[in-house]
C-alpha cells in the first residue's frame, strides 16, 4: 500500500486492520466531541507491528508494517478516505482532467510545510512547492536499486520510460526530467499521459507517490530506509529497528477538523515490534496497548468485555489474496502443464476459509464481474494426466523445495500432503524469515512458494499487475520486484492494457476480468483464500475506522482522556 506490496498474509492469524478517519479536504467529516474539546487533545496511541519494518523509503517500501508507520508521516496529492477507500484530495486541494483523460492538473494547497529536520540548512521545514512533486515523481521515473516503482509509471507517463532507459545506462537526462511531469507554477502541477487512464488519481494513493524534500534525499540517500521526512500529521522521534519507531505530532499540520480545530488530536504514536501474538494480547489486556489484531486467543472473557463495553470490536472483508506461486522460467514449473497438474490436485475448498468462494487473483469488489470467472475442479486423475503429459512421473520429478514465512507452516504442510496423495511428489517445505523470503521470490532463487497481496489501492488494476509481462525484467539475474512469478502472456498482456486504456467502468472490468481467467487458465499462480481481519481495541480510542485495506491514517483519532 504498496509496492510491490507482496506480503504474505499468515494463514492462521487474524492481523491488526483498524484504519482511521481523516479529511475530505482540509477538514475532518467527524462532528464528535473531540471537535469541541481542547481537553481532549493529548495521549499516544500504542500499537504492535507483525513482523520488522523492512525499508522506509517510499520507492522501497514493499510491505504493510513499513506503510503504517509511513502513512502518517508522508502524503501525496491525494489520499483514501479510510471510511470509504474513495480518493480524495490531500496535498492537492483540487483537479482537471481533459477531455480525453490524458492530462490532470494539480492545484496544491498554499502554507504546506515540511517537518524540521537537520537536513534543512537552518533546521526549519520549508514549504512544499510544485518542484517537490515533480522531484519526487520524477524519481518514480529513474532507475536505482532502491526504486521498486516504475512498474507505477511504466508506459503511462510520457517521457517514463525515456527517462527510465537513460538513468539506467548512465546516459544524461532531460534537463526538464520527465517530458509528462510539468510544473506550471509553484503551486500547480500537470500530468501527460500517453493514453487515456481514468484510473490515475486512485493510483496516486500508492506509496510511491508520497512527497519528501529534495534536501533529504540528498542527505541521507540510501539511509532513507530509517530517515523520514514529510508533511503528515506526525513527524519522526524516534527509528529503532527491531525495537521501535516513535512519532510525535506535527505542530504545524496544514489540515483541520470540521470546527477548525488544528489536527492531530494525539500528541504521538509508539510502534512496537512484538513478534509472539500471545504476549501482545496479554499486553492488550493489561493496557499496554491500545488495540490490536491478534484475536486467535480470543476468549469468553474478551467475549464478555465487549458486552460490557470495555471493549470494542471491528471486522472487515480484506482487499486481499493469498495464493500458491511458481516461477514461470525455470523447470518443472517453466511448463504449464505441470502448474495444471498441481492446480488439479490441490483441493481449495479443504484450505480456504469456510463458505468463501475462491476464484481469480481479484478478490470480489464493487462492481468487477467476479462471477464470470471460472475455475477447474479438484481432479487427481486429471492432475497425474497432465503430469504424464509434461513428461513426468513422481519417479523423475525434480526435487522442489516450497518455500514460506516462518509461519505459513500450517497451510504448506497441507498442500504438501495433497500433492504426495495426488501426484506423488514430495515438497521440501522450507520456512524464512519474511525479508528473505521475499528477497528469494524477488531474485528468482525460489520455484514454488506461498505469498499473499494485499491492495496498495482499490482497484483491480493493482492485483493483476503482478502478472504483467512488461514488469518482468529481460534480465533473469535481475531482481524482479512486482512480477516475481516471472510471467508472459501475450494473451493476459493484451486484455490488461485494454482495461488500462478503456474510461468506462464496466468495459474496464471485463477486461480485468478477461485477464484473472486468463491467469487461472494458464497458472502462473493459484488463489486460495481471501483475507479478512479483526480488531480489538479499549472503548477509550476514538476515531478508529476500519477497512479491508489496512490503511491507517490517525490524524483523527482521540481518547476520552490523554493517555501517558
């Protein structure tokens, strides 16, 4: 959210979604007593992260721990409101968009400052200008080992590319940068398109369009990954990996409630990274924390706490999947009957979640035709036909190693069974910590694992992206970030880019829809559950708004009395 955002979501735990309430412009939509009472500002609001944060630095920042923290520290042009996952208007306080929907033009607010910080010559936040934007953007547009991003650009912006294959090979660039990133002024800024995409303000809200200071890159540079620097409701105190990230609130935050009172109410947040979900629960209950996600121990005490309102308790349909993936370059799996075969004897109604109905890499959302997708039946003699037919017995099958989170366990050592019952074929399940999991996916060293996504924005474009041909490196010995199945299909690429390039809704997402069945057709990967999630939090915190995303914004939230 974000960047690939390819997490694994785990199979047995219910993780920490509770998502805030920020503006629809510069105000807040929430008339409650915390508009009213200056008495109420004050308190730190304490959560638990799952794993480690890994890099964050918006053009790395691949996971959901990273984005939380980073969320409330940076912004872009516009943002998710976290009630509705709808865009709306954040660093830009209005747009245009052409009639032929390839130009959009920004208009920025006036008196937004960045947070102090030493990388400013006196140490005082200057205020951000359309220039920042274009910086930032342009940056989306260059290759380095710490942009994870271009896929977000790639063929859309004019000039990207361009640009892109002239960073690579160290050739000069473009005194103006990016022939499609324009400023008009300092406070207005224009996107160029090379074909109609209705979809690009819904795609701003991704983390890679968050907006720093020129000045903090240059500092910091690769140390970005533990340096922020923005214009959010809360600005840095504290980065301790492993341990924890502390922030305090940002006195001069350009965005206010519905009565005109500064936001944010709190005065901090404290992020801690408490790997064992017993031990934060137990802390949830002493007060240690302010809510939390870890919900597998729960309890009829827990039970009767929220009865007497102690507690509160939200859940939500996540914009997630998870899913079996292989690497589509290299053998067995380089052949597609043998992702057919292994399609064919795992049996997802045993490993989904009960009366969910699996089918394409797109989760069900408002309005794509998730219907029209069709799926195999679990089939074992199919399976060992379409093995035989790969030139294949469980006799001379290469030896495959299935690869994990520490605590994906559970689910793999059922598919492993299915696939010993059905084919024949023994996985070597082997667990990793998650970063070098994902290194492993990344650099095409894994041929079989499990993995799980979860939306950077609502919109079916982002999870089908990570089979698009184009976002695969020519390079093999090149780390690929987004489609780290290493997937082409002429077929899937085409129906992908006309969804891209069509306005209507409804076309566009048959097309999208075109492109999943493709994806279940041909196996690059298999789907088998949707994410959903939990959270428990005291009935103290306010302002908490939950959504299927994981999107936190917390410029809002507020307790009935300041928390120390």
């Amino acid at each position: 959210m974000k960047v690939k955002r390819n997490f694994y979501l785990l199979f047995t735990s219910i993780f920490l979604t509770v998502l805030i309430a920020g503006c629809g412009t510069n105000k807040t939509d929430d008339n409650n007593d915390a508009s009213k009472k200056s008495s109420l500002y004050g308190g730190v609001l304490r959560l638990n992260n799952e794993f480690d944060f890994r890099n964050l630095y918006p053009l790395s920042l691949t996971e959901t721990v990273s984005h939380r923290i980073c969320n409330q520290v940076y912004e872009s042009l516009v943002d998710l409101d976290p009630k509705k996952l709808t865009v709306r208007p954040a660093l830009a306080e209005k747009w245009e968009v052409s009639d032929d929907v390839k130009t959009f033009t920004f208009h920025l607010r006036k008196g937004v400052y960045f947070h102090d910080a030493p990388c400013f010559p006196d140490g005082k936040g200057r205020e951000l200008k359309a220039d920042d934007i274009k910086y930032c953007f342009d940056k989306i547009c260059e290759y380095s080992p710490m942009n994870q991003m271009f896929w977000l650009v790639q063929d859309k912006i004019k000039g990207a590319n361009e640009y892109y294959q002239l960073s690579k090979e160290n050739k000069p660039l473009p005194k103006g940068g990016v022939e499609g990133i324009k400023v008009i002024d300092d406070y207005t800024l224009q996107i160029d398109l090379e074909f109609p995409f209705a979809i690009l303000p819904t795609v701003l809200t991704h983390s890679a369009f968050w907006i720093y200071p020129k000045e903090a890159f240059d500092m910091y540079k690769e140390d970005m990954r533990v340096h922020m620097v923005g214009t959010g409701p809360f600005k840095p105190k504290k980065i301790k990996e492993g341990d924890a990230v502390i922030l305090t609130r940002n006195e001069k935050y350009w965005k206010k409630d519905s009565l005109g009172n500064q936001l944010p109410y709190l005065d901090g947040i404290k992020f801690t990274f408490v790997h064992d979900p017993e031990i934060v629960f137990l802390s949830f209950k002493k007060g240690e924390y302010d809510f939390t996600g870890y919900l597998s121990v729960f309890s009829k005490e827990i039970n009767d706490d929220i009865k007497n309102k102690r507690y509160k308790i939200s859940n939500a349909q996540a914009l997630g999947v998870n899913y079996i993936a292989f690497n589509c370059v290299t053998e067995p799996f380089k052949n597609p009957k043998v992702r057919k075969a292994f399609q064919a004897a795992i049996d997802i109604s045993k490993i989904s979640p009960r009366n969910q109905e699996i089918k394409g890499m797109v989760p069900p959302m408002t309005d794509y035709p998730f219907y029209k997708l069709e799926v195999p039946e679990f089939d074992p003699l199919k399976a060992k036909n379409l093995l035989k037919e790969a030139g294949y017995t469980k006799d001379n099958f290469p030896k495959v190693t299935f690869y994990v989170s520490n605590d994906g366990d559970a689910l793999a050592q059922i598919i492993q069974k299915m696939i010993d019952e059905n084919l024949g074929i023994k996985l070597n399940i082997q667990p990793l910590p998650y970063s070098k999991l994902s290194d492993f996916t990344e650099e095409g060293k894994a041929q079989l694992w499990l993995n799980g996504w979860l939306a950077d924005y609502p919109d079916p474009e982002n999870f089908l992206n990570l089979f698009y041909g184009k976002n695969v490196p020519e390079d093999i010995n090149e780390r690929s970030f987004i489609n780290s199945c290493r997937y082409k299909s002429e077929k899937f690429d085409h129906y992908f880019e006309m969804a891209l390039k069509t306005v209507d809704v409804a076309e566009r997402n048959n097309f999208y829809a075109l492109a999943d069945q493709t994806i279940i057709d041909e196996v690059p990967a298999i789907a088998h559950s949707y994410s959903s999630y939990s959270a428990l939090y005291h009935n103290y915190v306010h302002n908490l708004y939950f959504n299927g995303m994981k999107y936190y914004k917390f410029e809002a939230v507020y307790f009935d009395k300041p928390k120390k």
